[in-house]
C-alpha cells in the first residue's frame, strides 16, 4: 500500500544555522536554527520548549536581527540534553519580513 504525503508548509525551507535566543522559565536562552523560512524554523536548543506555547525569539542573520513570535509546532528528542522544535511564526513586522525575504533569497544562489 502507498501512501501519499503532502508537504503543509507554504514556504521553502533553507538549511541555515543562525544564532536564536528566546525568554523560557523567566531566563534567557539560546539555540541555533537548523533550516528557516518565511514561515518558521527549525530550531535546536538545550532547553526543552513546550508545545503549543508562544515565544518571542530574536534570530540573528549575518549580524541582523529579526524577532518573530512564534509557535511550537512539535518536539524531536535530539543527542544528550539537546532538543529539536519546530517553530511556526505567528508574527513578525513587515520590516522584519522583508530582512528575512533578503537574507533568504541570497542563500538560495
């Protein structure tokens, strides 16, 4: 039996490593992205994000930031005390849309 899958993402993902910092127990934590888009981004971190909860991150891109707020889509156990998440953005300026469109389409060349 085939199965058929379809892609939900609205957006390509670009595999990119950039610096993330977000607030989680009242503390400042960071990660770094493993793919982004115009949509969200993947994200590793050592703290363990919770599902369904909204965070306000900054990513850093080529020494420019852009603070989108986004969602925990789902959770992926990683290697020893490193955790995935998935991270749809539910808000992010239009300025800082048009930062990320920018920095995208240099890394599609």
């Amino acid at each position: 039996m085939t199965q058929h899958w379809k892609e939900k993402r609205r957006y390509p993902r670009y595999p990119i490593h950039c610096p993330v910092s977000f607030m989680s127990f009242d503390e400042l934590r960071f990660g770094e992205t493993e793919d982004l888009s115009l949509g969200g981004m993947k994200i590793y971190s050592r703290t363990v994000l919770l599902e369904g909860k909204t965070y306000d991150f900054i990513v850093v891109m080529n020494g420019r930031a852009i603070t989108p707020k986004g969602k925990i889509v789902y959770l992926q156990s990683q290697r020893t005390f490193t955790y995935g998440a998935g991270v749809s953005f539910l808000h992010l300026s239009e300025d800082h849309q048009n930062r990320l469109s920018g920095f995208l389409s240099v890394q599609r060349v």
